[in-house]
C-alpha cells in the first residue's frame, strides 16, 4: 500500500511567489493533517480535516495561507504571498477512524528566499 | 486544552543501555490517545507506539515500550538494549477522543544521541 504522498519535496521560491504543496493520503484514510515544522516552534499543526471537511484551521498563521481537500485523494496547503518566514518542512499526515495512528508524508522542504 | 510536554530537550545515553524518555501531558478529556514517533536525521517521521487511556496494560512494540502512568498523567517512552541508530528525535504526541475528527498534538521533542 502506497504511504503518504507529498510533492513537491523540495521547492525554493522567491519572497511575494505563491506556493502549493500537494498531499495524497492513504487509500481508505478519512482525516488528513497538515503540519509545519522549523527549529524554533517545532511541530505546529496547522489544519486538519475529516471526511473532506476542515475541522480546525486554528493553526493557519495567517490569511496568507490556504488549504483545500476538494476529494478523498487530494489536498493542498497554499501560501500567497509566500514571506522567508514561511521557510520550514510542511508534513501531511493521514488516518482513519479509530485509527491507533497517523501516517506522514515525507514533507515539503520550503524555502523562501 | 490539550497540552503535551516534553522537558527533556536532549539526552546522550551509552549503546545498549536502557534509556527513558519523558512525556506529560493535559487534557479534560477521559478518551485520548498518546503517541510516540521518532525522526531521524533524514527527516521523516517515523510512527513507534501508541497508548489508548482505556488501555488497561502499557504498550510494547519489541524494544520500544510506554509507561503509562495515568494519574500522574504521564506517558514516558522506554527503549531497552539502545543502539546507534536509535539516535535521533523523539516526539510525544496526543489526540482526545480516538475520533478521526480530533486533532494530534505534538510536544517540543528530545533529541537522544546514542554514545558508541
């Protein structure tokens, strides 16, 4: 069974450029997580969802930020306009219902410079 | 609301030995679930054991096991017999209910170098 997918794995961009990072769960899975990690705040969850459905985008940032799941099999976290402290490994996790854990993608590395 | 820490920011622990890392956590919630996953230095996270608060026995996952201590509201990871490539972070985390729809918390980490 494929894992997590997340693309793009790298991605360097210029301040003020918009950034979309893609994320394809596990086949069955009904939540999905979208985390940002950096040194300095560690592993911030930023928006989750269930069913297709965001449940809490309390860790959005800012408007700046955006996240979609228009189906089961796709999601998307976008940055517009990006900022250098958008810089950071954003994680995209899956689980399902009473699920004993969630599995990770292995990240997109973003910098902005 | 939740709240999981981890106050150990770095441990160095001689191969083969036991080593204990610790977790606390806070939650209203008598339905939750406690988490560890280790990161190495490559970067992915990798998932290591899980303990549900109705879980009567503590969790083991071969060298890997959880001290659940639910009134003080701990959940320390054990590794017995450690080894070089056990060096790496270590995160703690927690979900309230065992819904798909609550969210996963994680704490701060701890980083565990292994001495050859």
């Amino acid at each position: 069974d494929a894992g997590v997918i997340q693309s793009p794995r790298h991605e360097v961009t210029e301040m003020g450029q918009e950034v979309t990072l893609r994320c394809k769960p596990i086949s069955g899975h009904n939540s999905l997580f979208w985390y940002r990690q950096t040194m300095m705040r560690g592993l911030e969850l930023l928006i989750y969802f269930n069913n297709n459905v965001p449940i809490d985008d309390s860790g959005m940032p800012e408007d700046r930020f955006s996240a979609k799941m228009p189906n089961a099999s796709f999601s998307t976290l976008k940055i517009q306009p990006s900022e250098p402290r958008d810089s950071a490994v954003y994680f995209c996790a899956s689980g399902r219902d009473r699920g004993n854990t969630i599995y990770f993608g292995e990240g997109s590395w973003l910098t902005v410079v | 609301a939740q709240k999981i820490t981890q106050t150990q920011p770095g441990m160095f622990v001689q191969e083969k030995e036991a080593v204990t890392l610790d977790c606390t956590y806070d939650t209203s919630d008598q339905s939750y679930g406690l988490f560890w996953y280790k990161q190495p230095s490559s970067g992915e996270m990798i998932f290591l054991i899980y303990q549900g608060s109705y879980d009567e026995q503590n969790a083991t996952e071969g060298r890997y096991s959880l001290n659940f201590q639910k009134a003080r509201k701990s959940a320390n990871l054990v590794i017995s017999a450690s080894q070089l490539g056990d060096s790496a972070m270590y995160f703690c985390a927690m979900r309230e209910g065992y819904s798909s729809a609550s969210k996963i918390i994680f704490g701060s980490g701890t980083r565990l170098s292994i001495r050859p």
